[in-house]
C-alpha cells in the first residue's frame, strides 16, 4: 500500500529515561508528541523500574551510546524541536550537550533535578554542567519550585516569589522560563509563570485533589515541545499545554493493583482545551 507524501508532521526527539510504567518519561513524551501530532524520537539516558508510587531501581545506558543514538537520530532526520528530562549525570548532560551546541534546533530543558519527596536526582556536578552548558542552549527551560531554589540558591516557596524568581532564571541563562508553581502550599488556585522576552505571563488552573500525578512535569514539557515544533509563538504554546496537561489530570485513569492499591495516570488521550 502507498502512503501519501503529503503527511509529513514535524519530528520531536525526546533526551530521557524509560518508564516502564509510562506515565513518565520517553513513554509520556511519545504520548504528547503524538497526540499533538508529530512524529516522535527518544534517545534513552537511562532505564527506570518504576511505577507511580515506587521506584525499585534506576539503570543508567552508557553516555557513549546516548551520543550513538543522538548521533544518528540528528543525522538522519529533520528535526523541528528538542526535549531533555532526566540526564541521570554529568556524563550524560554533556554527551546530550556537546551534539545539541552544534545545532540550531528549538531545545525545551527540563531541569529533572529534585523528585516530589524533595530528595536531590542528580549531584553538585550535574547542577553545575546544568549551569554551565545546557541551560544556556535551552529556548525555554521549565523548572518546578525546588529546582528554581537549586539553580538560583534561595528558597522559591510562596506565589510572591515565582516571578521573580522566572525572571532571574530568564535573564540568568539567556532564556525564556516557566516556572511551575505546583508546589505552592494550600487549596488556592495553582499558578504558573513564563518569563518571555522581558513580560511575566501568569497561567491559573484549579487545584485538582488527586493521590498522583505521576508524569505530569515530562508531559508538560513534551506537548511545548511539539507545539513548539509546529511553529506555535511561545506564550501560546506554553499557555496550550498547560490546558492539556490540566485536563489530562483531571480526566486521569484509575485501576485497581493485585496488591489493593490505586494506581493512577495521567490521561494523554484527553483533548482538553488546545489552542
């Protein structure tokens, strides 16, 4: 059967670890990129044995091999747009960084530094090579509250200081900056700001009251990058994805584990409300 030449959607790669339970990742970034239309890469940093609620071991692919992928992919394919998650280490940081320096590619990091619970992922030297190299390549960087206090080395804990602080990371790294105001304390409506060309641009949602939302930073990240991909203006496609990603949590799928447990995960199938 012959396919049509004229279907030619815009091609994302995705710099990041497997999870196995796919509500985060390579698996949650090939989920958003294909829902919002592109087609989808993933060059692997490492391989986690997780599910929602646990992580039982984390497995690093060697850096030489994830410059093999890099390698090949950017060589071979006309890419429109990047994301990073996790890195795993400084080795890793810099395999991804020294192909990425040498393009012009559209580049979301996502600082994959501190988990939920507040332990660090990665050590001094990775935040460093954050610093240092990737984040200055990056068009748009979307840490959470904690990494913000990480990479500016002061405390980013309450609304009053979310735009400041995307400020100060903008102009730091000569970038734009969402800074994801999830871990703001209380019921109040959650806020995200991006820092854009010199403007703050405020996103409000309601908080939603679920056990989990496992994924939901790699997914916010991926649906950008894609809206990126197809050309969409920052503030639009930031302002999109947030929709997205609201609704996907909302709508999130729920099952019930051998072990009694509730396991859920974010809905990537949801429309939600796109742009």
């Amino acid at each position: 059967m012959n396919i049509p030449n004229s279907v030619q959607p815009p091609v994302t790669l995705t710099i990041a670890g497997s999870d196995c339970s796919s509500g985060a990742g390579l698996q949650a970034d090939l989920k958003a990129f294909s829902f919002h239309g592109c087609h989808g890469l993933t060059a692997v940093t490492c391989v986690v044995a997780e599910t929602p609620e646990h992580v039982e071991s984390i497995h690093p692919v060697p850096p030489a091999i994830l410059q093999e992928q890099l390698e090949i992919l950017l060589s071979t394919y006309p890419i429109k747009a990047v994301k990073t998650g996790m890195l795993y280490s400084k080795a890793h940081l810099v395999a991804a960084y020294e192909l990425l320096e040498k393009s012009d590619i559209a580049l979301v990091v996502d600082p994959v530094m501190v988990a939920t619970s507040g332990a660090s992922l990665v050590d001094q030297s990775a935040i460093s090579a954050y610093k240092d190299r990737l984040l200055p390549l990056a068009t748009l960087i979307t840490p959470n509250m904690p990494e913000a206090s990480v990479l500016l080395g002061r405390p980013v804990e309450t609304k009053d200081d979310l735009e400041k602080a995307a400020q100060d990371l903008a102009e730091k790294f000569n970038t734009s900056c969402l800074l994801k105001g999830g871990h703001l304390p209380g019921d109040d409506d959650r806020l995200d700001i991006l820092w854009h060309e010199g403007l703050a641009h405020h996103f409000t949602a309601s908080k939603i009251d679920i056990a989990c939302t496992h994924g939901t930073g790699c997914t916010l990240s991926a649906a950008i990058t894609a809206q990126l991909a197809h050309g969409v203006e920052m503030v639009d496609a930031v302002s999109a994805s947030l929709d997205w990603v609201h609704s996907a949590i909302m709508n999130s799928f729920q099952w019930n584990s051998p072990s009694g447990n509730t396991i859920h995960c974010l809905n990537h199938l949801r429309s939600g409300s796109l742009h």
